[in-house]
C-alpha cells in the first residue's frame, strides 16, 4: 500500500523542477508551500487572510524547497501515513523490522542533504571529519554533537527570529522521508544491483565518503538517504509498538541511540530503508554523521 499523499505532493514536492518566479509563503496553520497570491492554503485548507500576521515569505529555489542562513537546503516533506518496518517476505531483514503503520501527523522541513563539513564548520567552528572536503557529509561527529549543532543552528540570528528549530528526525520520520512513498526494500525498488545509482556503499564508494548530493535522489527529493554515511536519530533505540501509532519518539528508555541509512563502508542490505542500527550516545567514527529536521516556522 502506498503512502496517503496529500495535494502538496501533486504542486510539485517531488523531484527539483526548476525556479520558480511565483513568490511563495508557508502556511501558518501546517508549513505548506503555498502562492503568495492564494487566499486559501490548498494543502490544509486555512484561509490565510484571517491570520493576524502575513505568512512567512520564504526563498525558494524550487517547488518545495527553502534555503536557511548558513546556505542549507531543506525540503518540505508532506504529512500522511506509511507501513514502517519490513515484510516478512523482504530479503535480508532482520527481525526488529516488524511492520507497523505509522501515520506522519504534520509537515516538516528535511535536510536535502546529510550536513556537510562546511555547513558543521560555520555553526561548531570546527571540522572532526577523518575524509576532508567541504561538500562531504561531516563525520565522527557523536549524537551529542549533533543535537549541539541543531541547538546552536536554532539560536543563530537569523533562524531565531524567524522561530525556526531545529533537531535530528525521530527514526519514524527519517524512514517516512527516506521511503517517500514507496513499500519497497529500498526507495528505487527491491533491485541492491541499484544502489550504486543513488548512494555510496561499500561496493562502489573506494573506501571514503564523496560530496554529497552526487547521486540520484530519492523521490521527494533528498539525496544520500541510503549510503554516504550513518545517520542519527532523535531516538532511543527500543522495540517497535505491536500497533498502528501516530509521530512515535522511540524507546523511552535504554542507553543507545537509534542510526539509520548505511554507510561507504557498508553492505547493501543495512543500506535499506527499514535497516536498523543502534550506538551509543557518545560513539563518533569515520561513517557516522547526520542530517536536520526543521519542525516550526513562525
């Protein structure tokens, strides 16, 4: 079954599509992208003449996707539900994949990218990466790290103002991201012989990580989502619920930290977009990174 898509989908979430010179603003009521000259918000229906305020201009480069203060690029990812988890007839699944329908309650902002070291750079003042390249993903960065970045990325001037946050993905929200409508083992289908068309693993990565955004998107349009490096989840990691749940946050106990997506250095089949990974909260190494969630806009 595939993902209940909203009409955001159908204005043009999907794919890169080219500029646009219709100005655009985010809906107050659900963050949807919406014409600067609509009266009402064709995603949730808001007449956005009511508000006391004007919604939020924001700078577009495509149909669905902002750029914020540091140059990062973000992608508006639409709410709906999806079967989280595997089959039992996937191959190569491991048993904590049990499939569970999990329903996505409101929009939100998804890095394009895994950050890169510049990105790190201009926020941490530093660089830990082992693979140095500005336009790599940056590495050997712990959760604690990450969830830093996010809180002083949060506090910059220009985010700040405009009541942006924000945070690493709960897993349920990086494997609806990744997925992006698909109930296949990976985004592209059920094919590994693929993968080296949309993410660097360990059969065609030479043993680095490479810039990000080099191979195919997946299709909402983010790249790196499988291979690249490992990323880091909000969550603790635990089992999934036996039923159907709406936005969980993981375990709410338990000492390790939910990483998702496979790395330069791993094998297709942990690569997959219900593959599992769990690490302590203070582990850093050469293939772990992440990306961002912005979750609100004021």
């Amino acid at each position: 079954m595939r993902v209940l898509l909203p009409l955001l989908l159908v204005a043009g979430i999907v794919g890169c599509g080219s500029e646009t010179e219709t100005k655009v603003v985010a809906c107050p009521d659900c963050e949807g992208t919406v014409s600067k000259r609509a009266a009402t918000c064709p995603h949730c229906g808001a007449p956005l003449s009511r508000h006391a305020s004007a919604p939020v201009e924001i700078t577009t480069n495509s149909i669905g996707i902002i750029t914020n203060s540091i140059g990062m690029k973000l992608r508006l990812v639409p709410a709906g539900d999806f079967l989280m988890g595997s089959p039992g007839t996937e191959s190569v699944r491991e048993n904590q994949e049990t499939q569970h329908r999990v329903s996505i309650a409101k929009p939100f902002y998804m890095g394009v990218t895994e950050v890169t070291q510049e990105q790190y750079q201009k926020v941490m003042g530093k660089n830990p990466s082992e693979f140095k390249g500005p336009q790599n993903p940056v590495e050997q960065v712990s959760w604690a790290d990450a969830v830093e970045f996010c809180r002083k990325l949060s506090a910059m001037p220009a985010e700040k103002t405009a009541g942006h946050v924000y945070r690493l993905p709960t897993e349920a929200e990086w494997e609806y991201a990744c997925r992006s409508g698909t109930t296949t083992a990976y985004s592209f289908g059920d094919d590994a012989s693929r993968l080296g068309d949309y993410g660097w693993f360990e059969g065609n990565s030479d043993s680095s990580t490479h810039p990000v955004g080099e191979k195919k998107p997946n299709v909402w349009g983010l790249y790196d989502m499988q291979g690249n490096v490992v990323e880091w989840c909000q969550d603790r990691y635990g089992k999934y619920p036996s039923g159907s749940a709406t936005d969980p946050t993981g375990a709410t106990s338990g000492s390790f930290r939910v990483v998702r997506g496979g790395s330069w250095d791993y094998d297709a089949r942990f690569c997959r977009s219900a593959a599992r990974g769990r690490l302590t909260p203070v582990f850093r190494i050469y293939h772990l990174g992440f990306r961002v969630l912005r979750s609100s806009i004021k």
